[in-house]
C-alpha cells in the first residue's frame, strides 16, 4: 500500500509517496539530508536546460534534489523495481513533476535482455539481481527487462547528457559497460555510489578491482568530502582511499568522475 509524507530537500517542502512497509520510505528524511552532496555537485555542473539521467531512482528523492536546478531541463529517472516505479511516479504527480521528469521503469545493465529482480517489500533502496547472495533465494520474484544506457538514450533522442547519476546496489559498471557510446559522446559528470560492502556481498566482487576498473575508464576521479576539499582519487592515492573508505567512512562514499575537474571549484564556492 502506498503512503505519502512531507519532507523538505534544499530548503523547499516536498511530498513523497512510498510502500508504507520500506524502511527507505520510512527513513525518507534521513535519506533526504544525503541528497546535500549530490545536489552540490549538480549545481556546480548544470546549466538551466541541462538534460540528467537518473539511475536507481527510487522513490523520487533524487529527482526533487535535481529538479530546482533545471528549470529548462529534463530528467530521465530510471528504477526497476515496479512497486518503487509506482511510488516514484506518485511522487513526481504529487509536486507537479510529471512534465520535467520522465520514469522508465527498466534495469540498466552491459546488454538488453530480461533479468530476476528480487522485490524485498521492506526496502526499497536494496534490490538484488543476483540469486547468490544475501539469501536472495528466499526473497519474491519478478522478472524486469534490462536496457543499456547507451539504447536508452537513442530511444528518448538524448542529444546531450550533462549529469549521470548511479545508484544500484553494485551494479554500476554493467551500467557504465552499456554506456560507452553515450559516454564517449556526452563526457557527463558521473555522480555514482561506492560501497565495498555491497560490492563485496551482493556481487562478489573486490571493491578494489572495482575502483580500478573506474579510473581507467573516468580521467578524473574525486571522492566527496564534506565541507573539505573534494579528495582526488588515482593510482597513487587508491589504498590511502580504500582505507579510508572501509575503516573511517563505513563503506559509504559518493564518487564524481568525469574527464576534468571543471566543477570542484565551483562545487567547493556553494558549499
């Protein structure tokens, strides 16, 4: 059953809409608070008719972060799940979005196809799509079509894209795999999250494998530091980031890669 609640995301009153048993839903305002980073970054980025791609849309949080920033522009707000979908596309309909922010209720991954998606009522922010892990076994079972980004964009005619937001429970690099003509082609802001936990338990996979497979695809690499300096991430500094990252940071931190690092003075001037 879907609820709704008011929050309030950069300084403006929102309502979201959710599953009244997910606990993403149920912490909305905690979730809200970590938006701060990722918008920063946004505004630093965005012109007024810049065009976003949302990955992991969830419920909508993100979407209200971004919307503010494009008064012009668009959003294309991707989640597979079909029960958050329909949160998602509640939330937009309940703050008058619907014209900026278009959902497309698919997975992203390296090719099209079908994949298992295992639709764990209590939260919303960690579907799995891998039947080896955290007794995915036992969760309920649906079935949703797995796109690329790089078809995605074509189909909906993206002939820029000024901000690539990624958030999908460790499958991020299926995503930048079906994305390398749209990346080569729009050289956005990639906003994506980094976490070793679930890259080591969801898909089995070294987090630093996985850190440096991004540097060689993304020149540019920092990881968000609060009201510090952006923290530069390459070859030399990897281990000292890896460190930090598992025993100071909890596994959590938001990553911005792209091909210069245009935007950290001007993200470092509104923080």
């Amino acid at each position: 059953m879907i609820g709704t609640r008011d929050i309030r995301i950069g300084g403006r009153d929102w309502r979201v809409a959710g599953q009244a048993e997910d606990s993403f839903f149920q912490h909305a305002d905690q979730h809200a608070a970590g938006m701060a980073e990722m918008a920063a970054v946004a505004a630093a980025v965005l012109p007024p008719d810049g065009v976003v791609l949302d990955v992991g849309a969830n419920i909508g949080l993100s979407a209200l972060a971004l919307a503010p920033l494009l008064p012009r522009g668009r959003i294309l707000a991707v989640e597979p799940s079909p029960a958050t979908a329909e949160a998602l596309r509640r939330t937009l309909a309940l703050n008058g979005l619907e014209g900026q922010v278009a959902v497309e209720a698919v997975a992203l991954g390296a090719a099209p196809g079908m994949a298992e998606f295992h639709a764990a009522a209590h939260s919303a922010g960690a579907h799995l799509m891998d039947a080896a892990t955290l007794a995915a076994d036992g969760l309920p079972k649906v079935r949703v079509p797995v796109e690329t980004v790089d078809a995605l964009a074509t189909r909906h005619g993206l002939e820029r894209l000024d901000f690539l937001k990624v958030d999908v429970e460790g499958f991020e690099t299926e995503v930048f795999d079906g994305a390398r003509e749209t990346l080569a082609r729009c050289r956005p802001v990639v906003f994506a999250e980094f976490n070793a936990w679930v890259l080591q338990c969801n898909r089995n996979q070294s987090p630093r494998a996985v850190l440096e497979d991004w540097l060689a695809r993304f020149p540019v690499v920092h990881a968000l530091r609060g009201d510090a300096a952006p923290m530069r991430v390459d070859a030399r500094s990897l281990l000292d980031f890896l460190h930090d990252h598992l025993v100071v940071r909890g596994c959590a931190d938001e990553l911005v890669m792209g091909w210069d690092d245009a935007w950290v003075g001007r993200y470092r001037a509104r923080t």
